[in-house]
C-alpha cells in the first residue's frame, strides 16, 4: 500500500489533491484532519522542552556532529 501525506489550504470548504500517475484508477481512501490537532504537545513533551531551552547554548553540538555520533554508535 502506498501513502501521501500532505498538508493543503482549504479554500471555500474545498481541497484539492492531485494524484501521481503511478496511483491506478480506482478507490482511494481519504482521511482529513484538522493540521491543528497534527502538532499537539502533551505537558511532558513541552517540560522537557523548556528545560532544553534553558540550558547553554556553549552545550550544543551541531547537527554534523550529532550524525557523526550516531554513524559511529550505531553503524549508519
């Protein structure tokens, strides 16, 4: 089974969502969310967050260098 997951506009009450031509003819099924309820942070996730935001900057590491810890650690 193949999935697309896309965020559209709703213009009038209406979206429009255009198919890739590797999708056959046929039925397909269509669930709508609201993007607000997507995104939800529960009390636990924002309290970690936060206590993040409140350390260091000088405690950061970049990107590149979080990569390079897991290739080494995990093989990737």
């Amino acid at each position: 089974m193949e999935a697309i997951r896309k965020i559209v506009k709703v213009i009038d009450n209406t979206i429009t969502i255009t198919l890739p031509e590797n999708f056959a003819d046929g039925e397909v099924e269509v669930i709508v969310l609201n993007n607000d309820s997507i995104f939800t942070l529960n009390d636990t996730q924002k309290e970690i967050l936060n206590q993040r935001l409140s350390e260091p900057e000088d405690h950061y590491i970049s990107a590149e260098q979080s990569i390079g810890y897991l290739k080494k650690k995990y093989g990737l």
